[in-house]
C-alpha cells in the first residue's frame, strides 16, 4: 500500500491509533539531566551543579509562562497572595493579638527558667549559707514551670482556633471563586489542572494555614524573645548568636528566592500527571479498543519523571538550606561555651551567666528550627495559594448592566466566535428567534450548532455581533436574570450530592413538592421516582443511589423544567435516552413547554420534523433555513440528509 501524504508532502496517519500514538519523539526530560554513573567524586559533583542549574531555568521558564498562560488557569503574582493573607488577618486582629500575647507569655515564662537555673549556679558557687536562697529559688522555678505549661496550652488553643477560621474563610472564598470563573475559560483549562488547584493546592493551603502559618508565628515570637533574653543575661555570651546571624539570613534569602518558583513547577507537574490520568480514565475504551495502554503508561511514566525532575530541585534547596542551618545551629554553642571559659578567666562573666547563656542556647535552636521549617511549610503554602489566587485573575467575559429586557424576542446578528484567535467556527450567523417558536438546528458533527446553541443561550459572548433578548444583549444581563431568560441543557449532566428535590429545585430552591412533581412528570421521571422508599428524599450522588445516564438526564431536564426560562436551548439533551423513550419525552415537553421558544440541536430528524422551522448549518453558516415541508421541496442539503435519515 502506498503512503499517504498531506498537501505539505508530510506522511498521513492512517489511523486513530496512529493519532494517538504520534507525539514529540523527543523526551522531556534532557540528557544532561540524567546522573552519569561513573565518574570522580568532583566530576559527579560538578554534574550535580550543572543538573541543578539546569532545573533552576526550567523552573524559572516554568513560572515565567505561569503567569498569562496561553491557554489555561493564571498563577497570581506573590503580591496577591500577601494582599490575600492581609485581609484573612485584617478581619481577625483580636485573634491575632490574642495568638501573639499568649505566645509572647508562655515564651518569656519559659525564659525565665534558665536565669532562675543561673542564679541557682552563682548561688551554689558562691560563700555562706544559701539554703533559703536555694529553697526560694526551686519554688520561684517550679511556679514558673506551672504559668508556662498553663500559657502554653492556652496559646495552642486559641492558634488552633485561629488556624481553623482562616482556613474556613479561606476554602469558602475558592468555592466562590471557581463558582464564579467564566465557563468558558474553565473549560480551556484541563481537568488536571482544575482538580489539582481544587483539591491538592486546597489541602496544601490548607495545612499551611492550620499549622505553618500559627506555628511560624509562635516560633517567631518564641525566637526573638529568646535572643533579647540572651543579651539580658549577658551581651558578651550573645556574640556568638551574632556572627552567626548573616549566615542564616544568607541562607535563608537565597531559598526564599528560588523556592516559590520551585514549587509552583511542582504544582505545575502535578496538573499534568492528572491531566494525563483523567484523559486514560474517561478515555479507557478507547484506549483498549485502539491498544493504546503502553503508550498511555509511557505518558503517565514520563509526566512523573518530569515531576520528579522538578522534586529534585527543590529537595536540592532544602538540603542546601538545612546543611547551613545545622552548621549555624551547632557553631554558636562551642563559641559560647570558648568564649564563656575565656570571660570567666578574666571576671567578666559568672558560671551562672554562661550557664544560662548555654541554656538560651540550646533553647533557642528549637522555635528557630521550627521557624525555619515552617517558612518552608508556608513556602509550599504559598505556591499553592498563588494558584488558586490565579484562578481568581481570570477576568470575567461580560459586564453585567443595570437594563432588563423588554419582550422575549432573541436576535442575533453577525455571529462570529472562534475558540483559538484567527479560526473562526461561526462566519456571520443571522437569526431571529421568535417567543413560542421551535427551532430545530442540524448538521453534520463540527458545523457549529453547539457553538452556536452556546451563543443564544449566552454561555459565550461572539467575537464579533450580539445576541439580544428584549433588545439587550444576553451577555449584558446578570446571570441569575439571564437563566430566567434563557437556559442550555446539553447532553452533559451532573448529579449533585442531595436528594431529589434538591437536584431539581436549585434554581428555583422555594418551589414545592406539586411544582418538583410536575417536573418529573413532564420528562416521564415520576413512575420510577415515585417506586424509589424515600420518593423525592431519595439521596443521590457519590455513595447514594447510582442513576442510570438517562435518569439522570431526565432529572436534568427536570431540573430546567422548574427553573422556568422562556426560552430553551437544547443541545443533544435526549442523547443519552432510547429513541423511543426520547420521542416520547420530547413531545411531553412539547406540551409542557407551550408558549416558549425551544432551539432543539439535534442529529435525530424526527425533531426536526416536528419543529416550527429548521435552520441547517454548514461549515459555520446557516445554509438553509424553513419549515421541515419547504426545505424538503427545495431539494437541497436537509432534503438530502432527511432522505438518508429515512432510508
């Protein structure tokens, strides 16, 4: 068999395993990459420098395009999330302060020990009788040991408390968030993306803002305290904490520099990987009917090699980091202890202030460590709250006005919209929608019926033209005025955790159960309803009762029916039912729907045979439009495709 060719002269894929399968030969992940297995101990760690400097531009290209994404959900620039964190704390100041003075108080209760124990030292090392002196002090220690385990407590409970309400606040504003994305730019995301942001980015925030966040906060508190304790005691024995100190914030800049692009790559690759899984599962028969499961395992196994690539740099910084931070931790305790022998010689300090001072020490290495490893924490945080700020700096597609309509009456004039700039799907698409009026759409697959349904139904607004209903356009009004208006059903549909009652009335919630009924009965739903135990309180959705796809639609539609539009738009809504049942169910509506114009885009003729008019759309351009009778007299393209439907 000869091969086929493109008009480029390029070969054709002969079929839709080969599509499949063709993809960029190269890998995504670069030679230089890849450890070599041999070598010297300087070689391999000049390999290791160029790896990591390699994976420091990936992730820096990474955030680079994060931003304004050509297609996608944005990453919010780290002003929006300080802003962000600002309000969440702005609204809690009596939390806030409580969370700090607590802290502050169990902090210095514990930094009294240490003197206490001081003093205890000079006491013992010094001439006379110090029994009362002694006794005095175990009780002074032992009460302060009490206030601190009680302020202690008290901090933990009300950071917990603290914790809890932001977070709260913070997962109630992303619902709102995605509630309130554009449909249209949610779906040019991938549903790896959006269930990543949705789910592991929320739960990263999530334990950021419970733990990392109040945690850093009582480090913080607990870490300053501790050095101003120190020069109190003595500034000399301080010093060592002092030359130490650059080092640490050498260290510590250097990561927070380089960490959020780390970690936003981290996110990034994640999205794919379930970008990648999501696209096997909902595609699983065809990936068996083509034989595809290698191929899918090999995309899934080089997403998370690209992933890892992206964990091994920020791995590199922590370890960078933390092996400053132990060498910063251990250095201040042997110079303390020189340099407290040396002022000891020379009468400058007392055993009691060194050991206090070596007590501070040792003191202040833990909230200092915890403050260092929850900056990390809230680093991680960070990066995940800058992507779900990103998807509230989506901007909206329409500007919703203060006009209402005037009459019911849809026209749209000079349609034209595109999915990707410069490829229009709709090419100047005229057409006039009266009340009460049916209107049948058909076509071959990809003319451009649903794109339009989408258009009339205001879900996009056009490139270029205007829909109006009552003279304003659809785009204009706000969205719960536009679904009294107009509503599209497609033959996509979701059943959401509750009962029956409540799948239907969620766009009219104070409708009763004689309206819900109705509903059902219109789209022939009530037999099989009314035979479940609860009957309308029968819960569905995940773990309750599994509807079958075309129950499910028939709740769908009933769902339409009670909200009560003027005007439908139904795009393949009966796919998914038998024809026989769908037939049936189509002229229920018919008769439940008087009065109301209805656009039925369908392949099935039969609807289009019923309806008031047909408008048959080809390439993006209405070729013919009339009454079922007069476009098969004209003996053009519907009379064509009428005569193969009944053949």
């Amino acid at each position: 068999m000869s091969e086929l060719k493109l008009a480029d002269g390029s070969p054709q894929l002969s079929g839709s395993a080969e599509t499949w399968r063709s993809g960029p030969a190269e890998s995504r992940v670069p030679a230089a990459l890849i450890p070599p297995t041999e070598g010297t101990i300087v070689s391999r760690l000049r390999a290791w420098k160029a790896r990591h400097l390699l994976r420091e531009q990936r992730a820096r290209d990474f955030f680079a395009s994060s931003r304004h994404p050509e297609r996608g959900l944005p990453v919010a620039p780290r002003s929006a999330v300080i802003g962000f964190v600002k309000g969440l704390l702005g609204s809690r100041r009596a939390l806030v302060v409580g969370v700090l003075l607590l802290n502050a108080a169990a902090a210095v209760a514990g930094l009294v020990v240490p003197r206490l124990l001081g003093a205890l030292v000079d006491a013992v090392s010094g001439t006379g009788s110090v029994t009362a002196t002694l006794n005095g002090l175990a009780l002074a220690v032992a009460g302060v040991v009490l206030v601190q385990a009680l302020m202690t407590f008290l901090a933990r409970w009300i950071s917990a408390v603290f914790g809890q309400d932001i977070l709260a606040s913070a997962r109630e504003y992303v619902v709102r968030t995605v509630l309130g994305l554009p449909l249209g730019r949610v779906e040019s995301a991938s549903s790896g993306d959006l269930v990543t942001r949705v789910t592991r980015d929320v739960g990263t925030m999530s334990e950021s803002v419970r733990y990392g966040l109040p945690e850093a906060l009582i480090a913080a508190v607990t870490t300053v305290l501790t050095v101003v304790a120190m020069f109190l005691n003595s500034a000399l024995l301080a010093l060592p904490l002092v030359v130490v100190a650059p080092l640490l914030i050498i260290s510590v800049r250097r990561y927070l520099l380089r960490a959020p692009m780390g970690y936003i790559t981290e996110g990034g690759t994640y999205s794919q990987i379930n970008t990648t899984l999501t696209e096997t599962v909902e595609g699983a028969r065809t990936v068996e009917a083509l034989g595809l499961q290698r191929s899918r395992i090999e995309r899934s196994d080089e997403d998370i090699a690209v992933s890892a690539q992206a964990e091994r740099y920020t791995m590199a910084l922590r370890n960078l980091l933390f092996a400053v931070i132990d060498l910063a931790y251990n250095s201040p305790l042997v110079l303390t202890l020189i340099l407290g022998g040396y002022g000891y010689l020379n009468g400058w300090v007392t055993l009691g202030q060194i050991t206090a001072a070596t007590l501070y020490i040792q003191a202040v290495i833990e909230p200092l460590d915890r403050l260092i490893q929850n900056v990390d924490r809230l680093q991680v945080g960070i990066a995940s709250t800058t992507r779900l700020l990103g998807i509230a700096s989506v901007p909206q597609d329409r500007e919703a006005g203060d006009e209402l309509p005037r009459g019911d009456q849809i026209v749209a004039e000079d349609l034209r919209f595109a999915y990707r700039e410069g490829h229009d799907v709709l090419h100047g698409v005229d057409l006039v929608l009266e009340p009460g009026e049916r209107l049948a759409v058909v076509g071959p697959s990809g003319s451009g019926k649903s794109t339009l349904g989408r258009l009339l139904s205001g879900i996009n607004g056009p490139r270029t033209g205007s829909v109006t209903v009552g003279n304003v356009d659809l785009t204009a009004l706000p969205l719960d005025v536009l679904r009294t208006q107009v509503a599209l059903v497609t033959q996509e549909h979701h059943v959401f955790v509750g009962t029956i009652r409540d799948n239907i009335v969620l766009a009219r919630e104070s409708s009763p159960d004689s309206t819900v009924i109705e509903a059902l009965q219109a789209v022939d739903a009530w037999d099989w309803v009314q035979r479940l135990p609860e009957r309308l309180d029968t819960m569905l959705g995940s773990g309750n009762l599994n509807l079958t796809p075309a129950q499910a639609q028939q709740i769908a539609l009933a769902r339409l029916v009670v909200a009560d539009p003027h005007t439908l738009v139904l795009d393949e809504a009966t796919s998914l039912i038998d024809p026989r049942t769908a037939r049936h169910l189509e002229g229920s509506m018919a008769a439940l729907l008087e009065g109301r114009a209805v656009v039925a885009i369908a392949h099935r003729l039969h609807t289009a045979h019923d309806a008031d008019r047909i408008a048959v759309v080809i390439d993006g351009r209405i070729a013919e439009l009339g009454s079922h009778d007069e476009l098969v007299a004209a003996n053009g393209e519907y009379a064509r495709l009428w005569r193969a439907w009944t053949s």
